[in-house]
C-alpha cells in the first residue's frame, strides 16, 4: 500500500524530492560530478597577486594564473609553495641573473653564448610543438617540467620559449653592457616585484594593470642596485674582460655620473615590468624595452 501524507502540500514536497533525485541522477549519469571545496580553483585573494587582500569566496583565477587549478599536477599538490608563490619559477628566473654575471666574470663573449641560446630555444620550442600535438607526450611533459610553468601556460607556448627569445634579441643587437644589464633588469625586478607585491600590495596604492606601489618600489629599488653592482663593482674589477670590447656606457665617455645612471636604471626596469605592450609576455618585453630605452639615454648623454 502507497503512503500517503496527510498533511497539506506534502505530496508536493514528494514531488519535489523525487525531481530533485531525477536530476542528480541524471547527472551523473551525464559524468558530472559534485565539486569539493578543496577542488575549487584559488580566488584572486588566496592567489595574493600583486598584493590582493585575501578573501573567501572560490572565483577564477586573476590574471598571473589565468587557468583553473588543477591542470598541473604539481601545481595542485603543492598549491602554495608552487600554484601560489611560484617559488621554483622564480628561482629560475633569480640564477639567470648570476650565470649571465658568472659567464661575463669568466671573459664568456656574448657571442659564444648565443649560439647556444639559439640551440635551446629550438629545442624547446619543437617540444611545445609536441605537446600541443600529441596528448600522451604533453602529459608527460606538464608532469615532469610544470612545477616551471604557470597553468595558463599548458595551452599555450612556455614562458621560457620568450625569455630565450628576449635574451637572442638584446645580445644580438645591444653592446655588451646594455644587453648584460637588460638581464639583470629581467631576472631580478620582474621577481622582486612580484614577490613584495603579492605580500605587501594590499597595504599600498594601486595603479594601472592592479599594480601595487610595493611591488613597483622593489622593482625600482632592484634595478639601482642591479646598475650599481654592473657598473659600479663587476665592470671596475674586470677591466682585462672587456678589452677590445665596445660599452655603451663609461665614466669617460658620458655625461652622466654613475649615480645617475643607476636611478634611471631603477625607473626602467619598474616601468618595463609594469608596462603591458599588446599582451606581449613581460619575458620578452622587459628585456627589450629595458635596452632599448638605457640604450637610448645613454647616446643621448654622451659626451
């Protein structure tokens, strides 16, 4: 015998249960499943980006991670220490800065090195080729290198692809001290940056691109001391390495004191990691627009 209620409404309330058990068996039927809490992707508060307070709620990802967690593994199994401050990445990005400074201590001409950088970029752009084409292989590359990438990057050509691009370009076409000093500009601000802006940003002024004063005072400060440390102390106490070599800049052939030169350093390097140039990855624009203004001011200035 069917039950029945006697209390009014109720068999609507049995209609409606019975509806709401259709549907959810209907979709998972359909392979959808409940997402948990701990699924959810970071929300730009937990991502701490430039210096964004931290808050509750589960949105999509802010600009610096612009895919959901959960595509790289790493990045979900150490959702801080990698997805969040990106700790290996900017490692990375810190070590360029020194080895381009150890292989310029050794006498290592930039014409050496680019070949080799040629050859990597190459190598490492037929491997994205790779991953974009074959799944099996870009599984196995997203679990063995993504603990260097950002997940917006698994789509999408690496990050290194354009940092490698960015160094040809200015040893190419640069003098031996603008193109050194770009690295430095590079591998150095572009951290500092993102590393005091995610944990102080909320505490100062934004600007243009949610840019946070802290973060852009890191840069700046960061490249007066990246100028003053090539110019001020590697350049004097190497002076044998760049025999025969052509410098854009030199207490004797410019105007402007090696004081003065460090400060506008520190305002490019700020305003190249800030300044977003047609959507243009900050790997390839940093350096270029870095030597192309130090470039400039430094003929401007000559005696």
């Amino acid at each position: 015998m069917a039950y029945t209620s006697a209390t009014p409404g109720s068999d609507r309330l049995t209609r409606s249960r019975a509806k709401a058990l259709s549907n959810s068996k209907d979709k998972l039927a359909n392979g959808f499943t409940e997402t948990k809490k701990d699924d959810l992707p970071l929300s730009p508060g937990q991502n701490g980006v430039n210096g964004k307070k931290a808050r509750k709620t589960h949105q999509p990802l802010t600009p610096r991670s612009r895919s959901p967690l959960g595509l790289i593994p790493s990045h979900k199994k150490y959702r801080y220490f990698i997805h969040k401050y990106e700790v290996p990445r900017k490692l990375l990005h810190v070590s360029i800065g020194f080895l381009t400074l150890g292989l310029y201590w050794n006498g290592i001409k930039l014409s050496h090195v680019t070949p080799v950088l040629v050859f990597l970029l190459v190598s490492i752009g037929i491997l994205d080729m790779l991953r974009f084409k074959f799944q099996a292989f870009s599984a196995y590359y997203i679990k063995s290198f993504g603990f260097l990438m950002r997940e917006s990057e698994v789509n999408k050509w690496n990050g290194i692809v354009w940092y490698l691009l960015g160094l040809i370009l200015v040893f190419l076409i640069f003098p031996k001290d603008i193109s050194l000093l770009s690295i430095l500009l590079l591998s150095w601000c572009d951290t500092a940056a993102s590393s005091f802006g995610r944990a102080y940003g909320h505490l100062t002024p934004k600007f243009f691109r949610n840019k946070s004063l802290a973060g852009t005072s890191a840069a700046f400060l960061t490249g007066v001391f990246a100028a003053y440390l090539e110019y001020g102390l590697i350049f004097p106490a190497t002076p044998l390495v760049n025999v025969g070599e052509h410098l854009a800049w030199t207490p004797e052939t410019s105007k402007l004191s090696l004081g003065v030169l460090c400060t506008l350093s520190g305002f490019v390097g700020a305003a190249a990691e800030a300044v977003d140039l047609w959507g243009l990855d900050d790997n390839i624009t940093i350096p270029v627009i870095s030597a192309i203004v130090m470039q400039f001011i430094v003929v401007v200035f000559e005696k």
